[in-house]
C-alpha cells in the first residue's frame, strides 16, 4: 500500500489527545510525578472483582477455564483476568464504566453478560469489590518494584525463611571461600608434579598443527625441502 496517498498514521498517543478534546470527560489528571519528574498514565483507579461460588457444572473443565480467561483478556477494558478452575472463582481486574480516562470501559453488569454468554453465571449483588491504584498497586508492583520479591523455599513459612536465611547465606558463603582454597592447593600440587611448565605457557609438545597444515599434510620439514628444491608447476 502506497501511504502517500492515506497519510500518515495516527499513534496512540495522537488518538488520546484528538479524543481528550472531543470527548467531554471533566477535570482529569493523568500525570504521576515521579523523581521531580511527571509522567502519563493510561489508567488511575480502577476495579477489582471477585466472583466466588462458580456452579462446577458451568465451568466444566480446566479447558474450558483456560478459553474463558483467555476470551476476559481479549476484551480493551480487561486489564487483568484470573479463572481458578479448583477454587471455583473468578477475578477481574477491568477499567469500570465511571472512570475518567480515554481507554475502553466496562460496567459490572457488562462483565456478568459477558460471562453469561460464556455459560458461567454470577451472582452480581456477592461478587466481591474494591478500588485499585493502578500506578501504585499494578505498574510499580510488576515493572518498579522496591525490591525483588522473595519466595520461602518450598515447606516453609515467610517467617522460618526469615530465621533460616542468615545461616544459609553464611554456610554458603563459606563453602565457596573453601571451595576456592582446595582449587588453590590443587593448583600447587599440579605445579610441583609438573616443573617443566611455565604459567601461562603451553609446553612445546602441545603446539598443534594449523588448519592448512592438516588439510595439505604439511610439517616444517616439506616447507624447507620445497624452498630448497624449488616449486615445479604442471601447467599449460
């Protein structure tokens, strides 16, 4: 396609400026500050469901679990999408009718039709609900965390870990200054059993041949009979 003729494209960031002032939204800040630096969001409050007591007839198998979160991630306004098949619930995290942004959105009731038409029918009035920062409690979680999250290894508790931790790291941390000290030694004992060596300096019986020199045969003892005797060459 010749683009000369459509024009350029419009990028996303171009679109949400058209629409901002097409669309009457109200006041909205989509700016964090960060490091006395600002900085646009696409989202800043949104919601979280939880849909609990899924009939086990409805959501059938954990085939059928899998296509059903994959069809939540699909929609625009789906910004996170969990289906437990053994604990029989559904999360959502969507950006909800109300919210003041540019990006696509959806109801509470849209998300049950939705699931309806999916063959999984919740009960709106006990879904479970809260309001999540998005910057806070979603993007800085997953690409700015403060730290790197720690997982106790497996059988323990977050609290075992914890008691458990500055002993593992000391045994391990002498294991490898010991680990280090036998190599040292090994090295020694391999110098003294070998005192033609040099360090750093392969012996002369190590020298291996080139590769022209594997592949025509020849040593240093052809190349001084051919200066020698001269080079005859069979052609026309």
């Amino acid at each position: 396609m010749d683009r000369r003729e459509t024009g350029p494209q419009e990028t996303a960031y171009q679109r949400d400026l058209r629409l901002q002032k097409e669309v009457d939204i109200g006041k909205y800040d989509d700016k964090v500050e960060e490091n006395g630096k600002q900085y646009r969001v696409p989202y800043r409050m949104v919601k979280q469901v939880e849909f609990s007591n899924i009939r086990p007839d409805e959501l059938i198998d954990l085939e059928h679990a899998a296509r059903l979160q994959y069809r939540l991630l699909l929609n625009d306004a789906v910004l996170k999408a969990k289906v437990e098949f053994a604990k029989l619930r559904i999360i959502v995290v969507y950006n909800p009718a109300e919210a003041k942004n540019l990006k696509e959105k959806i109801s509470l009731e849209g998300l049950a039709d939705f699931l309806a038409g999916e063959g999984v029918h919740v009960d709106v009035s006990k879904a479970a609900m809260r309001d999540l920062d998005y910057y806070k409690e979603i993007y800085s979680y997953q690409f700015d965390p403060e730290q790197i999250r720690e997982h106790p290894p497996y059988s323990y508790t977050a609290e075992e870990w914890k008691k458990m931790k500055p002993v593992y790291e000391e045994k391990t941390r002498l294991g490898e200054q010991e680990k280090l000290r036998r190599f040292h030694e090994w090295q020694d004992s391999y110098a003294e059993m070998h005192p033609e060596m040099e360090l750093g300096k392969a012996p002369p019986h190590a020298a291996k041949a080139s590769l022209l020199g594997k592949l025509l045969g020849s040593s240093a003892k052809k190349k001084a009979n051919k200066q020698e005797k001269g080079f005859w060459f069979h052609g026309v």
